[in-house]
C-alpha cells in the first residue's frame, strides 16, 4: 500500500473514531482491538477491506462532538434501523422489545455491547418494568382499532379512555408504556397508508390518543426513502414531545430524489467489488465477478411473472414485476420479496433472466452500512430488510429532534 492510502486510512480512522469506539470498531470489523491500535499508530498496515468498512462506517451525516446522552428505547425493534439513527447522534439503548427469534439473532450479532437484557412479547411487559428514557422508538404493526376492546376495559381497570379504543392492539402498547414512564419524546413510524387506513379512522384514533389522552404536541411528515436511496419507500414518521417546543418538520434538509442510482448499490462486476470478510463469497463470486446464479429467476418463474402480469394488463390492472436497470430508483421492498422478487427484479441482458437483489443489496437499498452482519437465511434476511426503514431517513429526523432531547437545548415555545 502506498503513503496516501495509509494516510487516507488513518483520516478515515480519525473520523469514524470522533463516534465509536476503538472497541466498536475492532467488532465491527472483526480484528482484535490492538490491531485497529496498531493501525492508528500506524505500527501495521490495515488490509484493503479496512478502508471500505471504514468508509461505511463514516456516520451518514457529521455527527457532533457534543453527546446528546440521552437514553432511549428500541420497540418492534425489527433489526434495529431506528436505533442506529439514535445511536449516530450520541443516544444510548436501554431496553429493546421483538419477539421474532431470527430478528433477535441478526440484532444481537449487530449490537452485541448492550448491557441491558432482550425483551420478546411486548404486550406481557408490564409498563412499570420499562427503564425511564428520554426518547420512545416504535415501527409498530397498523392494525384497525375494534370497538371490541370496550368490553376488556373494564376487566383490566384502565381509568384512560384510549384503552377503549386501543385495546388489543399493538399501538395500544406503545400508548401504556408513553403513559406510564412519560419519556421528554417519541418516533413512530409506520406505512403512508396509515394515514388512509380504515378510512382515516386508524389515524385519527392514533392522533386523538397522542394528543388529547396523553398530552402530547405531535408532528407528522411522510418522507420517501427515495431521497436518500434508490428505492421508492414512503413512510410516515410522527414524532411527539412532551413538552411544547419548537420542532418544524420543514426544517429537514432532504436531498433531491434520484440522485443515488441502483447501480451505486448493486455487487459491482468491474472488480471494485470489496471483499467483505463477513460474507465471503456468499451472495457474489470475486473470482468471476458475478452475483451467484442461484439469484438468476427460473424461466420457470420468469415466465410465469410475465403471464401474470400480462393477464393483469389486458384487466387493466397495474399489478406485475418492477424491472430495474442500473439507473432506476425501484419499487419499495417489502417483507415478501423472499417470494418471488417481483417487485424489484434487475435486468441482467444478453437474453439472460432476471434476478433478485441479494441481501446485501438490500442492505445497501435500505441505507444499512457493509458492515451490518447478515448471518440469517436468505429468506429471513429478505424479510428483515422488508420490514425495515431506510437508515438515512430515520439519522434526519433523529438529527432534527436532537436539540429538543436535552433540558438545555429546549426553547419553550409560548403555549
Ligand atoms: C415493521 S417491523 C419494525 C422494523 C424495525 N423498525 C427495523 O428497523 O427493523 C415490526 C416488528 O415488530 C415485531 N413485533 C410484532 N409484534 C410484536 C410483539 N407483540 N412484541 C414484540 N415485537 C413484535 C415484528 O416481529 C417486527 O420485527
């Protein structure tokens, strides 16, 4: 390696240095701690791998030298997309809730420094058990609110309205722990079409519940994944606090959709390809530099795509497969991708079939960093990124909060 590369490197490590530790960072790119040491003395030479991590591991936007020390805590926490935001601008995790086994494998391989213990069922945690935080992180299920829940009131005592109209919902759970343990904020996020669920009444239960039983000040904005991405993704995040202060969702500073191209996120096939030590060759060959043939439809599966979709047409429908090429923003990723694809298939020419993204593609499509260990199935993987939320988008409302999360960056609003 040459002198510029080794100083390139050393920056890159002063850099990712100012908001992880040389612990964090020996982990994530699995060498021992006196190694990342050695290389900052610059005592050895890092290997190539080590200055692509590293770039990866650069915060997606400056991350201020000033910690928030703010807790908070990670509910549906799926893979842990929200938590990365609140982590990036200084926000330590104290208690985390899913229930899914294969999520609960790829969040303990990502984030394995937790000192506090992993929660399944959040509907059997008593709220009272729930450690005080400052900041309440939720991407809970929608699901309709049913009248049904009147007749369990009683039974479970609740003096709160909302538990009439929550009850037995998930949304229900997030409304008893925000009530119990009144942290400063929250962030939900949820699909757009929360907003026309049911006819709009999921929403307003939502709202109602939030603003007028919990006394909080609620903001809402729904922001495509698409400007950080090249993924159509559009998503509503409502973000609440408890005290009235000046959050503006206007103030959020998006960069122009389309900007990132598929082809700055799909296994490169020029030889620039990195090598990633936790994946090997799992998802991409770098001796042929080619994405592995088992990602290539059947024709089997191709032609049955086309006749579906064909069928669809001549209905006039517009269900069908979403081709990319390397210049496209895709269709949105969804937890059923695992099944056919159909919603994101790359062109591959040359009479060739088309194929899925791999994992790490989807990775990269949902703003999750090449350092992000995927140790699931195929399938399980496929489904945790579906589910997931593109991280960029989630880092900007995180930094948008941030001043609004600490006792002396609060200026009060006249009420
Ligand atoms: C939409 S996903 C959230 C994904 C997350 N935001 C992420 O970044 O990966 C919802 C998650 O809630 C989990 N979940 C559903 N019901 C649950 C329950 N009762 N207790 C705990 N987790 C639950 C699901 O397994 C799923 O992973």
């Amino acid at each position: 390696m040459n002198a510029p590369e080794l100083f390139d490197i050393k920056a890159l490590l002063f850099q990712v240095r100012k908001s992880k530790s040389q612990t964090d960072i020996a982990r994530l790119l699995d060498v021992d701690v006196r190694t990342i040491r050695r290389w900052e003395t610059g005592e050895t030479e890092p290997p190539a791998f080590a200055s692509h991590a590293l770039k990866d591991l650069l915060p997606p936007i400056f991350v201020s030298s000033v910690k928030s020390e703010f807790k908070f805590i990670d509910l549906f926490a799926g893979i842990g997309g929200i938590r990365q935001a609140f982590e990036s601008i200084g926000g330590e995790c104290v208690f985390t809730s899913e229930w899914d086994s294969y999520a609960q494998k790829t969040y303990a391989e990502n984030y394995n420094s937790d000192s506090h213990e992993f929660n399944g069922d959040i509907t059997e945690v008593d709220a009272k058990d729930v450690p005080d935080h400052d900041v309440l992180l939720a991407g809970f299920p929608c699901q309709p609110f049913s009248i049904a829940g009147v007749s369990k009131k009683n039974a479970l005592g609740k003096a709160h309205g909302f538990a009439d109209a929550t009850q037995g919902t998930l949304f229900f759970d997030v409304a008893r722990i925000i009530d119990e343990k009144r942290p400063r904020a929250f962030l939900l996020e949820n699909v757009k079409n929360l907003l026309s669920h049911d006819k709009g009444r999921t929403f307003d239960v939502i709202c109602k519940t939030l603003k007028e039983e919990l006394g909080y000040h609620i903001h809402y904005k729904v922001i495509d994944g698409a400007h950080f991405t090249p993924q159509h993704r559009e998503r509503i995040l409502i973000v609440g606090f408890r005290d009235s202060v000046a959050f503006d969702w206007n103030a959020i500073a998006l960069p122009a959709k389309g900007e990132i191209k598929l082809k700055d996120i799909l296994h490169k096939t020029d030889g620039s390809e990195p090598y990633l030590p936790w994946d090997g060759d799992r998802f991409f060959d770098h001796a042929s530099r080619e994405v592995l043939s088992k990602y290539t439809l059947s024709s089997k599966l191709w032609i049955y795509l086309q006749g579906y979709a064909e069928k669809h047409r001549v209905k006039g429908n517009g269900f069908g497969f979403g081709l990319v090429g390397p210049d496209s923003v895709t269709r949105t990723l969804s937890a059923r991708y695992y099944k056919d694809g159909s919603e994101i298939l790359v062109s591959q020419g040359d009479g060739k079939n088309p194929r899925r993204l791999t994992p790490r593609e989807c990775a990269r499509i949902m703003g999750f960093s090449d350092t992000f260990r995927i140790t699931v199935s195929d399938t399980r993987a496929y489904k945790q990124f579906g589910n997931s939320v593109v991280v960029n988008v989630m880092v900007h409302a995180a930094r948008l909060m941030q001043q609004f999360l600490r006792d002396d960056m609060q200026p009060e609003l006249p009420l």
